[in-house]
C-alpha cells in the first residue's frame, strides 16, 4: 500500500510550506489530508481506482489531483518544486528544539541561514538577538539546543519498534520448524525508546529459522549469523537479534534476556541467597550442582519465593523489596480502560465527526469520550472561537440525546497561554463539561515563568486535567524547564488530574513522573490526544508508561464508569 508513502509527502509538504510563510489554512488542510491517508485503512490506489478520492475526509480537489499523480506517475510535481526552492538544510533546523516553522524562516530571511553550522555561528557572533522576538536570552537557548541535537540519542522510539518487531514475529512464525518465539529486551518491558531489540525463538530447526530471519526482505545489513543466532540491521539503524534456544531453558532465557540488567543482578543475588545459582540456562543448586530448568518464566520467579513481577517493573526500582513483602502494585490493563478525555475532532484540527469517534470509541468498549479542540490562540490547529465552542457544546448535547450507553463530553484543550491566563474567559469554561489544559505557546520561557502558568491553571476551578505537563516531544524537543515536583503539589492540592499523554511521541507524564504522582496521590488519566478516530487505539503506549509507573487501575480515573468519573469533573 502506498499509503503511508503519500502521507509523508504531504506531512512534509504543510512543513515546506510553513516554511514559505504560507497561510495556515492551506497548511491545515496539507496536515489533515496526511493524517487522513495515513489512517485510512483501504488501499488508496483501490480507492483511486473506484474514483473516491474526495470521499477521504479532508481531502479536496487539489490534493486528490496530487494523490492521482502520485499514483500515476511516481511523483508530485508540486513537491519536488517546494523540496527544489528549500535549502535543504532548513528542514533540519526545525528538528532544533525552539526552532518553529516561523523562527526558521526569520533567520533564514534575515541572516541567510540555512544549516545548523550556519545558525551556530550566527548565535556565537550574537546576530540572533537583534532580531525582533529573540534577544540574548533566545540566543543562548538556541546554542543550547544545537548542542544538545548533536547529541542527540541514536535510540529508536517505542513506536517505531512496534511495527517492525510485529512484522518479524510473523514472518518468522510462518517458518516450519518454528515452536515459540518471543520479544524481549526493554521492547517487552515498554520502555519509551529502545536500544536495540531482542527476540528469542525455539525451534526445531534453527538453522532454517537463522537462514530465513537474515533473508527477509527488510534487512539491510547482517551483522553477524551462527548457527543459533544472527544480529540484523533493518530501517536503516535498527539492530535486531534473534536467539534460538533449548526449549528446556525458554523459561530462564526469557528471563534473562528481558533484563534490565539492574533487575537481574538484584534477582541473581536473591537467587544466591537462597542457595541458587541462575543463568540463562538453569537455576543451579550450588551445595549439590544440581540443574533444575524452566520453560516458564513464572516458574522461575515461583522457585525464587516470588510472585510473577510484570516485565515493565524489571528496574530495579523497589520491585524485588515489593515481590518479597507481597506488595506488588495490581497494574493497570487496556481492558480496564472505560473512555477516552482527550480527544481531537473535525471541529477543529482533527479529523472525524462525532459519530464517526463515537462508533471507534465504542469499538473499544468505551462509555465516554472527551473531545477536546484547541481554543483560538492554538491557532495553527483550528482553534475554535467561542462561538464556535458554544455550537460545538450544543452538538454535543443534540449528539447525546440519541445515545444509550454512552456519553461524548463537551471539552476544550485550553491554551495555557504565556502570561498564565487561559485562552476562554470562565464562564466559556464553566459551559463545558470537561476542561483540558496544556502549554503549547512561549515554551522557552523560565522554569518560574512556566511553574507559573501551570500552577494558576491547576489553580482554576474549571481546569479538570494538565494535559502533556511538560510538553517534550521523544527525540525532538526536550521538556520545557519545568519544576514538576511543585506542580504535582499544586495539583495534589486541588485534586487536579494529571495526563499521561498515550501519544508515542509525548508520553508525557513519563513513566518515572507517573510513579511520583501514584505516590503523592495525585489522580491520573491516560488519553491519547487522538485526531483521528483510529489514534483511540494509541491508548496501548500510554498503558506501558502508567504500568512502568506502578500504577494500579483504581488510581486511573479514566478507568471509571461514567457514573463515577462525572463527580471528579463537577469538582
Ligand atoms: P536496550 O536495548 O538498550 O534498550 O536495553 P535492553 O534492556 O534491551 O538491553 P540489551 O539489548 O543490551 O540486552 C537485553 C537483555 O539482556 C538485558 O535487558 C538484560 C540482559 N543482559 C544483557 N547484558 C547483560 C549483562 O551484562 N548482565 C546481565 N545480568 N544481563 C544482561
Ligand atoms: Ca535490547
Ligand atoms: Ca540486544
Ligand atoms: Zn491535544
């Protein structure tokens, strides 16, 4: 399917033409398209054919144009000349932490600058900070984020991992010979990024398993092959070994293998403790030699006195302690969830009617959905108005009125904006009947200065949620300077909840965070930030940051019956 091929030219399209300077709507529509095409779940060249291109949601005359020469003829016209008038550079600056579409083509216009090299210089010869909105202190901040770009870490966020680590546990199960095969490493424990990724197989033939893993069409590079193991590179930088083992030992090897490393030498030590010593092969009785093998994880943690600890706590973070005194966290599972509270819809940025997300929301077993569309200064996302609000709520109350069973809350996403007011005035926020608040402006300002802004949200009323508290972007923009110990004391205080944002690339509360605000006692929600109704289905990602964060179902609020959530929104 070529798909996902065409979203990316026009993801990449709205950027160059931010770039330009053009204006937002055209930018929208480029964005939305992309999003549209990249969730739709037909073969675009099948709809093409059926000549129901405009029949994607957002998708108009000029883009369907684009798409059909695309499929035509390999090409869009339109985009090899934007891709030929940027300097190619440019594009590599917005990966630069503070550096938006607009300050891109600021210095580009005024000081010529179209590669990082060139915007260092610029910064250390102080021309940035006569520019109008930047100043010394951006300047500084700007030589920073270079900085910490170039040192940018090599390591392969969550979600770009999942795809790939689906597609080999199907190949390779399509293998005769094959008997089990299993995903390891920090994948199996949800890390948000991962190194590298580890996979254990048994089989009867290893060989022909080894032989056919380095032939798959998606490996790039074979580091290494023997005859029960074999490391690839597939996408370019993603290593990928495979293990085949001793079915009598699969127990002990997953074990192993799933690590981390601090976990196991903790569990090793208990293992000695006990008289034991444990490989990957066997737990050894060390007064008589004796080997005793597992092919269940389980078995292997029974035999050591312990409970099954869920591979997102193997840290070492107090899991061990927590196993032995029998106080293992009950953590949170997908099934547990019961709706939705941050959700984008075609009102403003997103895409999909309420219908359309009430039906995906129900898909999943939902009873509710928060839909939450920016607020006006956000305005690059469609940010409604408050009269569009005020229609969008009256839709809403229409919607549920021919609803049995489930429930779409009337919300906003409200702009935190820099001074730390809120972009509605209170009796807007007060209609609605679930209210998200999050930073999205002015994040270079200082860690006072943006305690400020969070604290007078958190300190509103009729702010039900902090959503993406300290808005980094994995692997592209780190956390704004933010002090969240005080925020979550703020938040504790008023019993305001704190969002883990479920989207791979926030994930935000962390999963450390997640466990400070579990142990302060601060309520959580877990959404997804969706705007598209398939995107309910991220849910999965910020499940494994909250698990990572020993978060137990009952300390989730949106694993409540609508019933019960209602009263913690009606603070
Ligand atoms: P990554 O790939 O950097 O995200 O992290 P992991 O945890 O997947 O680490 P990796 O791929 O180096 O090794 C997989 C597992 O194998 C690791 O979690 C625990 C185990 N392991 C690897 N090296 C050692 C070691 O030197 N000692 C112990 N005890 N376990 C190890
Ligand atoms: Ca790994
Ligand atoms: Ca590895
Ligand atoms: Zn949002």
């Amino acid at each position: 399917m070529k798909n996902r091929e065409i979203a990316k030219i026009l993801y990449d399209m709205a950027e160059l033409l931010e770039l330009k300077g053009e204006n937002r709507f055209k930018i929208i529509a480029y964005s939305k398209a992309a999003r549209a095409i990249e969730s739709l779940k037909e073969d675009i060249e099948d709809v093409w054919r059926q000549g129901e291109l405009k029949a994607i949601p957002g998708v108009g005359k000029a883009i369907a144009d684009k798409v059909r020469e695309y499929l035509e003829t390999g090409q869009i016209q339109s985009y090899q000349i934007l891709v030929a008038e940027t300097p190619p550079g440019l594009t590599e600056l917005l990966q630069v932490q503070g550096m938006g579409p607009k300050t891109v083509a600021l210095l580009h216009d005024k000081l010529g600058v179209t590669n990082i090299d060139q915007l260092e210089q610029a910064a250390l010869q102080h021309r940035i900070r006569r520019l109008p909105r930047m100043g010394a202190t951006r300047e500084a901040n700007i030589l920073k984020s270079i900085d910490r770009y170039r040192r940018r870490s090599t390591r392969i966020p969550l979600y770009v991992a999942k795809p790939i680590v689906d597609q080999i546990l199907d190949y390779l199960g399509q293998i005769p010979g094959l008997e089990h095969i299993t995903v390891a490493g920090s994948f199996r424990r949800g890390r948000e990024t991962v190194g590298d990724i580890d996979i254990l197989a048994t089989s009867s033939s290893p060989e022909a398993v080894i032989g056919a893993f380095v032939q798959m069409p998606s490996v790039e590079e074979v580091l290494g092959q023997g005859p029960t193991k074999a490391s690839v590179i597939v996408k370019e930088t993603v290593q990928v070994d495979l293990r085949i083992v001793d079915h009598r030992s699969y127990g002990t090897v997953i074990q192993y293998f799933t690590g981390s490393k601090e976990h196991n030498v903790k569990l090793r030590g208990l293992a000695l403790q006990r008289g034991y010593s444990l490989s990957e092969y066997s737990l050894k009785r060390v007064a008589t030699g004796e080997e005793l093998y597992f092919d269940r994880e389980e078995d292997v943690y029974a035999r050591l006195g312990l409970p099954y600890i869920p591979p997102e706590l193997r840290e070492d973070r107090g899991e061990i302690e927590a196993a032995l005194a029998g106080k293992l966290p009950r953590l949170v599972e997908l099934q547990d969830i019961k709706g939705d509270l941050h959700v984008h819809s075609a009102w403003s940025d997103g895409l999909g009617s309420l219908e359309e997300l009430a039906s995906a929301a129900q898909g999943l077993g939902y009873q509710y959905l928060g839909l939450c569309d920016h607020s006006p200064s956000v305005g690059i996302a469609g940010g409604l108005s408050e009269e569009r609000l005020q229609e969008k709520i009256a839709a809403v109350e229409k919607f549920n009125q021919g609803q049995d069973g489930f429930r779409m809350l009337a919300g906003t996403e409200v702009d935190i904006k820099a001074d730390g007011s809120l972009d509605y005035p209170d009796r807007i926020l007060e209609s609605c009947d679930l209210v998200v608040a999050s930073i999205h402006m002015a994040q270079n300002q200082t860690e006072r200065e943006i305690n400020g802004r969070l604290i007078s949200a958190i300190e509103n009323e009729h702010v039900d949620i902090i959503a993406h508290p300290t808005g980094r972007l994995i692997g592209r923009r780190d956390p704004y300077d933010v002090d969240l110990q005080a925020v979550l004391e703020a938040a504790r205080g008023t019993g305001t909840i704190m969002e883990i944002n479920a989207h791979p690339n926030r994930l935000d509360l962390d999963d450390h965070w997640s466990r400070v605000a579990k142990d302060m006692g601060v309520p959580v929600a877990i959404n997804t930030d969706s705007h598209a109704p398939d995107q309910l289905r991220l849910m999965s990602y910020g499940i494994r940051v909250a698990r990572r964060g020993w978060l137990e179902a009952g300390e989730v609020v949106n694993t409540r019956p609508l019933t019960d959530l209602l009263p913690l929104l009606d603070r």
